[in-house]
C-alpha cells in the first residue's frame, strides 16, 4: 500500500471510530457582510468553563462557515429538537445557495442580529474570546453573553451516521 493509500485508511479508520460518539446537534450562526445569514449544523459544540461560562465550536476549516464565523465577533448556537432533524439535514448539505438559507427554517433573530432556530432546547450567544487552531479544524471558543433553554425536551441525536430522537 503507498503512503496515500495508507494515509487515507487511517482517515477512514478514524472517522468509522468517531462515529461512534453520539452527540447533540446544534446549528451555529453568524450574520455576514450585507445581512447574509450563516448557518451550520455541528456536533463538535461542548461546554468549556463555567467561570468565565465558554463553549467552543470545532469549525472545519474548509467550510464556507468557517470564513463567515472569522470575519465576526458574534455568533449563536441553536442546540437542536428531534422536530429540527431536516433542517440539520439542510444546514449540512454542501454547496447550499446561501441565500435565503433560513427561509423554510423557522427562527427568530437574537439582539446582535443572527438567528437562532425556533426548534431548538436551548440557546447560546456567544463572543469570540479565542480561536485555536487545531488541524484542519478551529476551535472558537465563545464567551457566553446569554443562554435560555425552551420547554422542549426531545434532542435531536446523532450516532453512526444517523439521526435519532431519545427514547425512554
Ligand atoms: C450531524 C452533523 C454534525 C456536523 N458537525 C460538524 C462540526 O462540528 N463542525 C464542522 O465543521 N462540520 C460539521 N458538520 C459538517 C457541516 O455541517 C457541513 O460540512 C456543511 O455543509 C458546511 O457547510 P458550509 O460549507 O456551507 O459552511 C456536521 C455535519 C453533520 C451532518
């Protein structure tokens, strides 16, 4: 096996392992020069620090996300309802038009502007306080201006590939 082939096997291997983690989902949001709205799903969000409060969001370098979440202070984390599934499914599909993005994700508008989806258990909003770089991915660590959670108590979930909502 060449040292391609090889480097792609250990990628693959990683990524069949990873999956393993189930996760929450969330949407993060920014809005960009001229009102454009900014949105991806990602599971790599955790809570960092209680004092000061942080979370961080692992941002693929190669997302068009990451530009948007570079050029701003502010952002929003939207953790995801199970009802929220399709627009996970949207706000991860590669090479989406970016306008008009939000317009069949219902959401309302948080003070700074960016949206934060209707569908959600909680919300985040969030500034930039650090980005470190972290392979292909950055990691920006917001410092927490407000979190509300909703009434809501059925998370969207994510294992192996799939979608689940939780069971009891
Ligand atoms: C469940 C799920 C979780 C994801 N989590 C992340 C994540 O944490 N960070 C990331 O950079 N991409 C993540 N992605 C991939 C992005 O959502 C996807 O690449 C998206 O198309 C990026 O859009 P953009 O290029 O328009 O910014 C995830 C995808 C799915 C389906």
């Amino acid at each position: 096996m060449d040292a391609e082939a090889a480097l792609i096997e250990r990628q693959e291997q990683f990524r069949y392992a990873l999956a393993s983690l189930a996760s929450g989902v969330s949407v993060v949001t920014c809005v960009g020069d001229s009102e454009v709205d900014h949105a991806m799903t990602a599971s790599a969000v955790t809570s960092v620090s209680l004092d000061p409060p942080l979370v961080l969001a692992c941002v693929s370098r190669t997302a068009r996300f990451w530009e948007a979440i570079s050029s701003v202070e502010h952002w929003g984390v939207s953790v995801l309802s199970a009802r929220a599934q399709q627009h996970a499914q949207w706000l991860a599909t590669p090479g989406r038009p970016l306008a008009g993005q939000l317009d069949r994700v219902p959401h309302r508008r948080s003070t700074r502007g960016y949206a934060l989806l209707d569908e959600s258990l909680a919300w985040l909003e969030c500034t930039t306080s650090e980005v470190v770089r972290a392979g292909d991915h950055d990691i920006f660590i917001g410092s927490v201006d407000c979190a509300t959670r909703s009434e809501a108590n059925d998370p969207l979930l994510y294992w192996r590939r799939e979608y689940y909502a939780l069971e009891k």
